[in-house]
C-alpha cells in the first residue's frame, strides 16, 4: 500500500473527540457567537427563545459539517504540518468516507433545522457559505493564490449575517457591515498565524502569502488591511448602529492591535506574530460583544 494511501485508512478505532476534533468546536464557538449577536442586533424586540437557540444551533451545524469536509480535503497537507498532523482524519483515525458522512449528516440537520424554525433564505445563505468554505476555498483557492485568505475570507465572514437574516428574512445593511468587520480582520488574523507557521505552509506546498512573497511584504499587506479594518469598526459608529459604548471599546482594542502588529514588525519574532493571532481571535469576540452591549445599553 502506497504511502499517501494509509491516510485513508482508520489505524484505530475513533472516539466521539476524534469526531469533536472534526468540527473545528473552538471555531465554531466564535462563529455561533457572531451569529448569536447578528440575531440579537437584528431587531429591538428579542426574537424567542426557541428560534435564538435552534437558529445557532442549525448555525453551527452547518459550519461543523464544512470544518470536517475542509479535515477530508486537506488530510494530505495537515499531515505534512506539525500543527495539524494529529487531526483526526490525516493521522488515519477516522477514515475519510466517515468522515465525509459524519459531514453530510451534520449539514442536512443544520439545514433542515434553519429552514424549519427559521426561514428558507438562512438555509439558503448557510448552504451557500458551506459551498463557499468547503468547495470553493479548501478545495481551490487554498492552493491556487496567495490571496486565498482575502478571497475566501467572505465565507467566514457570513455568521452575523445568517443571524440576522434568521430573525429577519431579509439581507439588511447593517448585517452586511458585520461581515465587512470580518471580512477586512481576517487577513490581518490569518497572516500573523500563517507567518508564526511559515515553514509548516512551504513544506506543504501551500502558497500562503508569507510562502510565496516573504514575510515584509506579508507584514505591509497586514498593516493595510488592519488600517481597513479599523476604519470599517468605526461604521457602526459612524452610521448609528452602535453608540459611545462600542466606539469605546473597539478604540481600546484597535489600539491594543496596532500595538501588537508594531511590535511583530519591529522584533520580527514569529512568536510574536503568533501572540498576534491569538490576541485578534479574543479582539473579535470582544468586538461583537462590544456591539451587543451597546445595543441594550443605552449611553
């Protein structure tokens, strides 16, 4: 049996954390979390109960079901990297076919779920941003262009969206400038991992940006798209979506990025990009609960 062939085959029987591991549940936690406050933000009477938590539940269903297709596509590089070699599927503890079914069940829950107690145009969208992470970006764009993180970045960008669309049945403005927020923080985000990991991306034939065009000129294009998303947190502000509590708090915190970006660009350190990545992943959680706050309270 060929080398590359043992990926596919379950060395030892999988536990229930083996199929935990697939659905990505530290990811997903922050996804379900935009789409909880898209939903609460999306209009001033509190939607119930139970749409609040079978929405979000069908939510992250859905992007469970699209982080274990992503662990089946990319079993060959996660086992060349040391960051990843230990999932589930690319160490031969749950086999492909599995993990591909495990996937499709999730996804038709998730699905059914939305259009059951939310309405056909979240499930729509969900199916959409599945598609668009799963298919289009781990499948495609991940290996054909260094800009596969800016390209691909709209599928992650969707949960606030699905949120507000879940209580609303409509495509509003201000939904869509939720995703813009994580539309511009996620190349700053994933770039200071990607440089921290930079050996693991070149030997697995990844062009992840640092890879192919070298760390300052990663460094400049991370300190461009943080200046974009700095100006876009200042939208809700500025548009009146949000009062003086968010702009308050996303201040402290943009303030505390750029902090870091410098002293990554001035030290050159790759521990210290890496200290930024995990700073932005609480930096986004802090930054919808910011938008949250300012909703129900009033300054």
């Amino acid at each position: 049996m060929a080398m590359s062939d043992t990926l596919n085959v379950g060395s030892t029987s999988p536990s229930w954390r083996d199929y935990l591991t697939l659905t990505k549940p530290r990811v997903v936690a922050v996804l379900v979390l935009t789409s909880m406050v898209g939903m609460l933000l999306a209009s001033p009477v509190l939607p119930s109960i139970e749409l609040f938590i079978l929405a979000n539940v069908g939510i992250g269903l859905a992007a469970s079901a699209a982080a274990a297709v992503n662990h089946v596509v990319d079993r060959r590089i996660d086992a060349m990297m040391s960051r990843t070699k230990h999932r589930p599927v690319s160490d031969g503890k749950i086999a492909p076919a599995n993990a591909l079914l495990f996937a499709f069940v999730l996804g038709v829950t998730g699905l059914g779920t939305l259009v059951i107690v939310a309405n056909l145009l979240t499930a729509v969208l969900t199916f959409t941003s599945i598609i668009a992470y799963a298919v289009v970006y781990t499948l495609y764009l991940k290996r054909a262009t260094p800009q596969n993180i800016v390209i691909g970045g709209i599928a992650g960008a969707s949960p606030p969206l699905l949120g507000w669309v879940a209580v609303t049945n409509t495509i509003d403005a201000y939904a869509l400038l939720l995703v813009a927020i994580i539309f511009a923080w996620t190349p700053p985000h994933f770039w200071a991992l990607c440089i921290a990991k930079k050996e693991d991306y070149a030997n697995a034939d990844v062009p992840m940006l640092p890879v192919t065009h070298g760390d300052e000129y990663t460094r400049l294009q991370m300190l461009l798209y943080t200046i974009l998303m700095v100006l876009v947190t200042l939208l809700p502000y500025l548009s009146g979506m949000s009062g003086v509590c968010y702009l308050a708090g996303i201040t402290v915190i943009n303030v505390r990025f750029l902090m870091l970006l410098q002293k990554y660009s001035d030290s050159k350190d790759p521990q210290d990009a890496l200290y930024l990545f995990w700073y932005s992943i609480r930096y986004i959680m802090w930054l919808f609960l910011f938008l949250l706050v300012d909703h129900f309270v009033a300054f």
